[in-house]
C-alpha cells in the first residue's frame, strides 16, 4: 500500500460526509420555505373573513386556475385537494395552509390583499418544479365580486348544453394537427462496426395541442427525443451535444452499461456543461424496452422534455402486425401521450386479427394506470424482461420509471378509447384532455 486512497475509497469515505451536507441543505430548504410565506395565515374549516371567497384545486402537478383573481381586502381562499397525495396552497408573503389530504379541503384566509400580482406554489419539495404554481393578480375595488368565486358545481361556469357543445367540439378534432412529432426513430452512423446516435438537447417551443405552445427541452428538437433502435450484441457509441443554458448528462435507464457509462454526475462522470459534448460508448447486453434521460436536474429536464426510447431487439421476440412506443409523462407540459395531450394525441390503427405490441414506458412523477377499452392487454414483459407467466388485463399500473410490453390482439372492430384512469389526468367539464388517444381497428 501506497497511503494514497483510491477513487472508490475516497467515495466510500466522503459519502456520509455529503448525507450529512445534504441533511442541511434539507433543512436550509424548509427554512427558506418559510421565507417565502413570512406571514402565514392559517388554515381553518370556513371562510368567517366577511369579504370575497375565491376556489382554488389542487391535483398532482397542477393548481387550477393558474391565473386567480381577486380584490383589495379580505379573502378567504377555498382550497380541494384533488389529488392523490397531499398538497398545500402557498402565496408569497401572505400564508399558507397546512397539508391537506387526498379528498379534503381547507381554507386560507388572509385578513388583507394588497394590490399587486403574487406566485402561489405548493411547498412540498419539487411539487413547484413538477408544474404546482399559479399566479394571484389582486386588482379593482375591494367591493367588486372576485374572479373565480363560487361557481357552482364542476366550477365550469357553463350549462350542460354549453359542456355538451364543447365536449363534441374537442372529441370530434381527434386526432388534431399540431406542430411537431416525436419519437421518430434515429438513423445511426456505422463506423468501424459501431453504431453512432447523436443527440442534441436544447431548449425549444414545443406545441402540445392545438394553439397550446409552451418552453420546453427536447433531444434533436423533437419530444420524445428520437428513438433509438439497436440489437442485442450491437457496439453503440451515443454522443450528447449539450445546448441547454445548464449542464445535463444521459442515463441509459434498463440498459446494462459499464458503471462510467451510467451518466450520474460526480458518482460516474462531470456533468456535460453548456456547450460541451460527452461520449457514451458499450455494447448491448439486455434486450428489451428501455429510456434515456438525464440524472441532472431531472425533474426539470425529465418532465420539461428531455425524455426518450431505446429499444434493444432479440431476434426471438414475437412477429407483430404493428410495434409502437407511447411514452407516459406529466409536468408543466401537462399529462401527455408521447409529447401530446389530447385532442392532439396519435390513434393506433389495426386491421381486424392483427397483433400489437405496445410499449409502455413512464417518465413522468406520478403513476398512470393505462386503460383500454374493448380490447384485451396481454403483460408479456416487465422493464425489459419476459414475464414468466404472462397475464391478461385491461388496466395496467405503469409507475414512473417502468416499462411494460403488452400484445394487444385486434379482435373486435371499432374506436376503442384509450386512456390514463386517473381520472383528472383525462377529464373534465370542457370533455377530454391530456393521457387520452383511441385503438382503432378496421
């Protein structure tokens, strides 16, 4: 021995050191929680202020509205939960409920409102960065009556003919044209035997249903980035160009990698800075359905965009009709379907007695249980491994992270919805929205 530590050692040595830094930067975040609300109000069963009562919802990664509204004076905010975990309802400097549980609601009252404009977010670590904040615009006479008061009901604000008209409308567009398609399948280079994927990642405008253009991040302009095809044995060689304004990596998620090749910052390389390239290089072990994306900032990169498929072939999978990757996600780009959310979403088109393999992989932060209608979901692989008994199913429970194949036999003719049954992640008073597309068998 030579007194000097290796790598893994100084690792092995530094890491509770870091759990301990990180325990701090824990707590250094809940204090600068309370910084951004240094005068909270509290949370109570009624509203009992004697001015304006304004409904906010609350669900996984969204606060709606997004543009609240009220007057000068006292509010009282009535907050439902209905999400599946719990979720509170923050404005700067002017308070904060307290947890509120799937199902219940709670009410903040603030005895007073300035005029201005306020950022509301729910505080639990990374909900904000998932999607969680609105905007408060305090404006007029404390007299007037506050945008998004009690509405009735569904707080649509419409008749049923007028939700019946809007439902049509929306459903009778699918599959809508927008600007943009995902996922296409990336053309390597072949060089000395080695297959080479190169990938961009930058920031971009990214259309995600008709009129609906938001910031996002995509891999070669597109979201889902391209998808990458290999076989099992096939030296690959991915390059990533790194156009964002942060550093970023790519995370081979399912695929077996050298540990230098796994794209964790500091653990297994330096972050890729802005401007700068980096090269993976291995040679496929498992076959499969698998996903890149980064491991830096990744609530950010991942549900912003920087997402996509890599699909590793075996020579012994099944022979089907049609093959297709839907890629689940959720986030400020909202619930969508391969980059989409509906009426812009893409169908699946079968004739009668044709096979389809459907690839379902989940980058998003919360579970989409996958519902089809009419037609029969067979498991036949789990996060790029065969099942040992494959099951049948017409809802499957896809988690973030996992991957499920399931062959889908195009048995009975007809438009077969398709969708996410959690059901705010789908519909509402205006119809259908976000994880929703159609199987459709002629």
């Amino acid at each position: 021995m030579d007194g000097t530590m290796s790598d893994r050692t100084k690792l092995m040595v530094l890491w509770p050191v870091a759990g301990f830094f990180v325990a701090i930067a824990f707590g250094v975040g809940l204090i600068s929680m309370a910084a951004f609300d240094s005068s909270r109000g509290q949370a109570a069963a009624g509203s009992g202020t004697g001015g304006q009562t304004v409904e906010v919802t609350l669900g996984d990664l969204f606060i709606e509205p997004k543009q609240l509204e009220a007057q000068p004076g006292p509010v009282a905010f009535e907050v439902t939960n209905d999400g599946q975990t719990e979720h509170n309802f923050a404005i700067e400097g002017s308070g904060a409920t307290e947890m509120i549980a799937p199902g219940e609601t709670a009410t903040l009252q603030v005895p007073s409102l300035e005029a201005g404009e306020y950022k509301v977010i729910c505080e639990v670590a990374g909900h904000a960065g998932g999607g969680m904040t609105a905007a408060l615009l305090v404006t007029g006479d404390a007299a007037a009556p506050a945008a998004g008061s009690h509405s009735g009901h569904g707080m649509s604000g419409m008749s049923a003919e007028e939700m019946v008209k809007v439902d049509t409308a929306v459903t009778k567009s699918f599959p809508a044209e927008t600007k943009g398609m995902g996922g296409q399948a990336l053309e390597p280079e072949i060089v000395d035997g080695v297959k080479v994927f190169e990938l961009t990642a930058d920031e971009v405008r990214w259309e995600v249903e008709p009129g609906k253009v938001l910031d996002a991040m995509a891999y070669n302009g597109m979201l889902p980035g391209p998808q990458i095809n290999a076989n099992l044995g096939d030296r690959v060689r991915i390059v990533l160009r790194n156009k964002l304004d942060q550093p970023t990596t790519l995370h081979f998620h399912g695929v077996r990698v050298p540990n230098a090749m796994d794209g964790v910052p500091v653990i297994t390389q330096d972050p890729v800075m802005p401007g700068e390239s980096f090269t993976y290089e291995f040679t496929l072990r498992n076959s499969g359905t698998h996903m890149y994306h980064p491991h830096f900032n990744a609530t950010e990169q991942i549900t912003e965009g920087l997402l996509g498929a890599f699909v590793v072939h075996d020579p012994r999978d099944p022979d089907v009709a049609v093959d297709e990757t839907m890629v689940l996600n959720d986030g400020p780009l909202g619930f969508t379907i391969n980059g989409k959310g509906f009426p812009a979403t893409a169908p699946i088109a079968l004739s009668q007695g044709e096979t389809l393999r459907l690839r379902y992989m989940n980058e998003g932060l919360q579970i989409h249980p996958m519902h089809l209608h009419g037609l029969v979901q067979r498991v036949v692989a789990k996060d790029g491994y065969p099942v040992p008994q494959p099951y049948r199913v017409d809802t499957l429970m896809v988690a973030p992270g996992e991957r499920y194949d399931v062959l889908v036999k195009a048995d009975a003719p007809g438009v077969w919805a398709f969708h996410c049954h959690i059901l705010n992640h789908v519909e509402g008073p205006e119809g259908m929205f976000g994880m929703v597309t159609a199987v459709i068998v002629e």
